[in-house]
C-alpha cells in the first residue's frame, strides 16, 4: 500500500504554511501530569513539523509559539515557557544551522526575557545566509497589534509626507506587517480540535486552506504533516473564479 507520503504530488505544494501549536496542556493533563510536561513534550513535534516542512521543501514555516495573550498565563507557567524556548534554541541552533534553514521572529520580542532576546536575535544572524527554508517562530505575537502597528507606520509617513493617502494598496499595507518578507500563508493547520484563529496572522490568511485536526500538538508525527499537505492538494483554490475558469486556466 502507498504511504501517505508516496500519494503527495510535487505540485502545487504550500509555500507558507502556519501552525497554530495548541492542546500541549490537555496532553499532559489526560496523563495525570502538570501542563507544563505538555510543553516539554510538545518540541519533539516542533522537530518533526520542522522535518517534514524541510523535506517537502516547503519554503515557509511559521509556529505560533507564545501569543500576546498568552501573556495572561500563570506565572509559572510563562517562566517555564521562556526556560524552555531558550534551552530548545540552546539546543537546536545548531540543527537549524545545519539544515540551512534561516530563523525569523515576527511579535513583540522586546516583550521577552532578555536572554530569549539575545539568544533570538543570534540565531536571527547566523543563519541569515542561509537559504533552505525559512522557520518563522510567532513570540509575543498577536495579528491584531501587528495591523495596529502597521497603521501607525503607515499614519506617520502620510503626516510626514512620505506617503499620500492615495497610494496606500494592499501591497504598501503589507510592506509595513512583520511578515513583509514573507508570501501569503496558503495552509493553516491548528491542532487541538478548536475552530478557531485566536489573533494568528489574520490579514496573511486571507486565502489560505485551513484545517483543524483533532489531535494534540505533543502527539503531532511527520505522518500528520504529510496527510495535511495531501489534503491541501485535493482542494481546489479558487480564488474568487469559478471552476470552470480553472481548468480553462483563464
Ligand atoms: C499550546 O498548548 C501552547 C501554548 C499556547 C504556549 P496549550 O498550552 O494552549 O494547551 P491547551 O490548549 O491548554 O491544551
Ligand atoms: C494559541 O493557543 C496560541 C499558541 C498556540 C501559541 P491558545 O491555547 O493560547 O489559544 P486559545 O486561548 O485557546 O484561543
Ligand atoms: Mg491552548
């Protein structure tokens, strides 16, 4: 029988895909542990997120890792998160390195410790030559701030002068978004069973594909990843048109 794997076409595959990391403490609950052994358990599916986007060749990975409202967590629970992202980064920098894969951070990373800072903004430099994908981790971040921002940046080049009202398109808005450098997002994939987006990248999902699986991310395989590209390729992405206008390719 053919694996999963072997039924992937080469085309079209995601250039950007999101994952949206959830259920990490209902894991370790259903296990009778604390949510933090939930965290700890969950980078090993980060790894093979990170594998399989790797081997596809898919371009762009982005992990939403710790959002702005997550700033509302108990305090031990954030301090171990932190902990945690610096002794992966630790950890992992190299692979990373290795793999030739170049860090990006979007949020509000001024929010972190400043050894998560530091450490960040390193790995940010070493591997900025590098061009076999490129691993977005989502720290402190929330969409709607992001917009905000953007709209600030955009209000003071207008007063300045920099900017007339009239040229504002969907192309400069998204020049001033953290993801400026980054295509669109095509494939959303959230775990845990919930339905929702919970402040993510709302303006870069505009069109994306988005599916919900209902499995816990410390349980999520490369297999997983591999089942949801399969389904990316057997929807069809309209994009407003018709099917029709598809397979006349008009
Ligand atoms: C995702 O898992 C990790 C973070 C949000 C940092 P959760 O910690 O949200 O786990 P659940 O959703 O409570 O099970
Ligand atoms: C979203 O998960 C944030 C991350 C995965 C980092 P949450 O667990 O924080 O989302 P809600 O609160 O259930 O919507
Ligand atoms: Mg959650």
């Amino acid at each position: 029988m053919q694996s999963i794997k072997e039924k992937i076409k080469k085309e079209p595959l995601p250039k950007h895909v999101a994952i949206i990391m959830d259920g990490n403490g209902r894991w370790a609950k259903s296990r009778g542990k604390e949510r933090t052994y939930g965290h700890k358990c969950a980078i090993q599916a980060v790894r093979n997120a990170v594998d399989a986007c790797n081997e596809m060749q898919i371009p762009y990975l982005t992990l939403y890792t710790f959002s702005s409202e997550n700033w509302n967590r108990p305090d031990e629970e954030i301090n171990t998160l932190m902990s945690l992202i610096s002794e992966t980064l630790l950890l992992e920098a190299e692979e990373i390195f290795s793999k030739g894969l170049r860090m990006h951070i979007i949020g509000d990373i001024e929010k972190l410790p400043q050894l998560v800072q530091q450490q960040l903004n390193q790995l940010v430099d070493i591997t900025k030559d590098n061009d076999k994908g490129n691993l977005i981790l989502a720290l402190s971040y929330g969409s709607q701030r992001e917009i905000l921002s953007a709209v600030k940046k955009i209000g003071a080049k207008i007063k300045s002068g920099e900017l007339k009202e009239e040229e504002i398109t969907e192309e400069v808005f998204e020049n001033h978004l953290y993801t400026k450098d980054f295509p669109p997002v095509d494939l959303m994939i959230r775990t845990s069973g919930e339905v929702r987006i919970s402040n993510f990248l709302l303006w870069q999902i505009a069109y994306a594909e988005l599916q919900f699986l209902d499995i816990l991310w410390p349980d999520f395989g490369q297999e997983d990843f591999y089942k949801c590209i399969y389904d990316y390729q057997n929807k069809e992405r309209r994009f407003g048109k018709t099917s029709e206008q598809l397979d006349e390719n008009i």
